[in-house]
C-alpha cells in the first residue's frame, strides 16, 4: 500500500480533529498537547479549549505535524516540531545530545481499523521530509527500547526504536524517562 503524508494545515484541521479530537467535544484529552505544553498550561487547557489551541496550531507557517492518507481518508498523525520550541527543551529526562538545532518527533498514532498495514513507517518518514523541508538540520525521537515485547497500545505513540531504526535513524543517548514500562531512548537522524 502507498500512502501519502501532508502537512496537518488549517484546511486539514477536520482531519486532525478526526486523529486527535475526543468523541465527545467536552472532554479532556490529549490533543497531541501534553509533550507540546508545558504542564500548567496543558493542565488549564480543558475541554473545546484544547482543540481551539491546535486549530490555531494549524494556521502557524509550520504545521504542528503531519497526516497520512490511504486515498482520501486520513489514517495516521505525527507530531514534529523544533525541540527548541516544546518541554523537551527543559526536559531533566531526555537529554540533549549536543547544541544541533533538532527537530522532535514524540507522537505517531495510527487510526483504530488501521492499524498492522505499514502506515507508521511512511508517516514517521513523512515527518521527517517535512522537518527537512523546514530546514531542521536533524531529527530526534524518543521511543521506547522494548526489544520485541509487546508494547501497551495506549503507550505505543512513542513509537519503538526498531520503527526508528528502520527509517534511518541511530541511538543516539539514553534516558532516564520510561514509557509503558520500557526505558525510552533518544534516536536521532542527521538531515544535512
């Protein structure tokens, strides 16, 4: 299956909505916000807020991520930003690497009833080409170094670090952060 990865702009925010939004308007959820804000204000943020704050996310000249789409119905969402931008600049968990201006990809999700088809893989490589077209000079992730067991689907959005390999990128450090049980790893891929 070939599918294809756009930037999560304003004209795409239904579909963000579709990847990220509750069922329910009113609830409190994530939003892919809780590694984008710093705790306070993910905390103030409740209900229709959160999804107001990524619809003004999408309207910024960087999109906050990137969409996959099987033909025209979105499957997949990731994450990416400059880390310089997001707690995990402050992060007393994940460590920098060195002063490289990186870009963060801390969020992979891939829709229920699209899930085992091969989407993870392109859309993580779909982030990648859009932190490169952004001019981010290399990449990170921080998944979780399960090696081979089985990962809570709840905390798989960090992604794994076979996933990351296989697109290309090497450990870079390790961390003191864990996810699901697993300890997570830094995993970085040089752009230029």
């Amino acid at each position: 299956m070939t599918f294809e990865v756009r930037p999560a702009t304003l004209a795409r925010f239904d579909d963000v909505a579709t990847m990220l939004g509750p069922r329910s308007p009113a609830s409190t959820v994530c939003w892919c916000l809780s590694h984008r804000l710093d705790s306070r204000t993910n905390r103030a943020l409740v209900g229709p807020e959160r999804g107001e704050f990524v619809r003004d996310l999408t309207r910024r000249a960087v999109a906050p991520g990137v969409l996959a789409y099987d033909g025209a119905e979105v499957v997949g969402w990731a994450a990416v930003a400059p880390r310089s931008e997001l707690p995990f600049a402050r992060s007393a968990k994940i460590p920098h690497v060195d002063d490289v201006a990186v870009w963060s990809i801390w969020c992979i999700r891939v829709r229920p009833g699209h899930r085992g088809q091969g989407i993870a893989r392109p859309l993580l490589e779909g982030a990648v080409g859009y932190a490169r077209d952004q001019g981010a000079p290399a990449v990170e992730g921080y998944p979780v170094d399960n090696r081979g067991q089985k990962v809570d689907l709840t905390m798989a959005y960090v992604g794994t670090r076979v996933l990351f390999e296989r697109a290309g990128f090497a450990k870079a450090a390790d961390t003191d952060s864990v996810s699901g049980g697993f300890p997570r790893v830094v995993m970085r891929r040089a752009l230029s």
